[in-house]
C-alpha cells in the first residue's frame, strides 16, 4: 500500500535502537529521506549503516535531545543536510524510574523535562517549516500507562508526566490542524528491545526464573500471546504519518496486543 510520503524528510528522535529504528526502518520503506537521531555517535552510526544495507535513504545526526540546545541543533543540521522535516517522531528515555515513596524532586523534574518539555521543544523547532507547506505529521512515542498506569513496575514520575504528554498533544492539535498538520502519540506496551530484557532480565532474576521463561510468562497474559516488536510500532507509526491518516490527530493508539483492559 503506498501511504504518499515517499520523498518527505522524516526526523526520528531517538531512532538508533529498539522501537526508534523499528520507526525508522517502516519510513525507509516508504521511501522517506530518513533522519536518525540520537545522542550516542556510535550508535547513530551504527543505525545508519543498517539501513543503508537495506536500501534507504538515510542520514545520521548526533545530539543530546532531551535538551532545548540538543534538539534545536538536530533540527538545524537535519535542514542544513536533506531538508527540514516534513514528519518528526519524538522517541526519548523517560528519566529516572523510581515507586512515588522512593523518588524526589529532580526524579519527577527529569520526568517533565524528558517527556513534556523535550517535546514541546521539538514541536517549536519543526512546526514552521510544517507550517509553510501546509503538511506536517508529528508524532511522539509514549506507552499505554496513558490509559492504564503502571502498577508492577515503578513508574511513577512517568506514569504521571506520559498523560501530560498526551494532554499536551491534544491541546496543540486544536490549534495546527489548520496546517493540515497532525499530531498523535503511540502507547506502547511490551515491545523487544534491549530495553525491555533489561527490565525483563531484573524481573525474571527476582522471581528465579531465566528470560525465556519470564517472557513466556509475561506473553501468556497478552491476547496476542507475543511479545510485540519494533515492526509492529513502525507500521503504525508509518501510518498515522501519511496521507492516509490526515483525518487523525490529537489521538493516542496503543500497541499493546491488547494488554490495556480500559475502554477508554
């Protein structure tokens, strides 16, 4: 199926590894000029070398974008090489995790500035050139605590900041979507990536089980019965950042093989 966004600059904040390069792999597909982002040269470069091999079309852009400098100077150097972006993906580290007892300060601090801020920061510095062609796509990747916060796991400055990611997305979408721009959050659940058998490792570890069996275990309480993959995030992400998806903003679709019980 085409989704219409071959040629169009896609800027992937955090697309080096895991779901990020999943993101990025679906809009190399697509044929979008790629930018991947992240703040560890290596692995951005590593990110590029991979997609190259599989035929995309794609840069590397190295910088700290939890930062407003950070972000601010990706976005310039993603214009100064191919363009500036016509589709923008927010995919950062939430902060530091900690139960609400155990946390302080700086902890719910480094939780708005990572998931709130960094964002507003990254919307600020893609949304004019959006707003001259009268396209934009923007998207940031959350989890589905924005429907159902996490209990098992300690989560609790994300399990508050996530929402006000959404809320925010919902607030700005009333206001672009006269640009034909539109703006959507991912929910993801149990996703594979490295970040996720860190979690599982510590968590199977604690119960005397192996990972293999602790994913086991944790995918049996899934309807999907698997665990998801980058794959799974990139399509969607592909979609809800095409021509297809122009009638769906200020939205949030989780990808949880239908973890999440909530109705709404």
């Amino acid at each position: 199926m085409d989704l219409k966004i071959k040629g169009k600059v896609a800027l992937v904040i955090g697309g080096s590894r895991g779901i990020g390069r999943g993101v990025a792999e679906a809009f190399a597909a697509e044929g979008c000029k790629v930018v991947v982002a992240s703040i560890n040269p290596s692995s951005v470069e590593k990110a590029v070398v991979h997609l190259k091999a599989q035929g995309g079309d794609v840069i590397g852009v190295a910088g700290d974008c939890v930062t407003k400098d950070g972000i601010e100077q990706v976005v310039a150097e993603t214009r100064r090489q191919v363009g500036a972006p016509d589709i923008a993906v927010f995919n950062v580290d939430s902060g530091p995790k900690g139960p609400f007892l155990e946390i302080d300060d700086e902890t719910f601090a480094a939780a708005n500035n990572n998931n709130v801020m960094a964002f507003i920061w990254m919307v600020r510095a893609v949304l004019p050139h959006m707003q001259e062609k009268r396209w934009g796509r923007i998207l940031t990747i959350g989890t589905n605590s924005v429907k159902q916060p996490h209990r098992k796991l300690p989560r609790a400055a994300q399990n508050t900041y996530r929402v006000g990611a959404l809320a925010l997305c919902k607030s700005i979408s009333a206001e672009i979507g006269q640009w034909n721009i539109t703006i959507n959050t991912l929910g993801t659940g149990a996703i594979e990536t490295e970040q996720l058998r860190a979690v599982f490792d510590n968590s199977a570890a604690s119960s005397g089980m192996g990972y293999d069996d602790w994913a086991k275990t944790t995918s049996a309480g899934i309807p999907m019965r698997r665990i998801g993959r980058p794959s799974d995030m990139g399509a969607a992400a592909a979609f809800l950042c095409s021509d297809l998806a122009s009638y769906i903003t200020g939205q949030v679709l989780l990808i949880d093989g239908g973890s999440v019980e909530a109705l709404q």
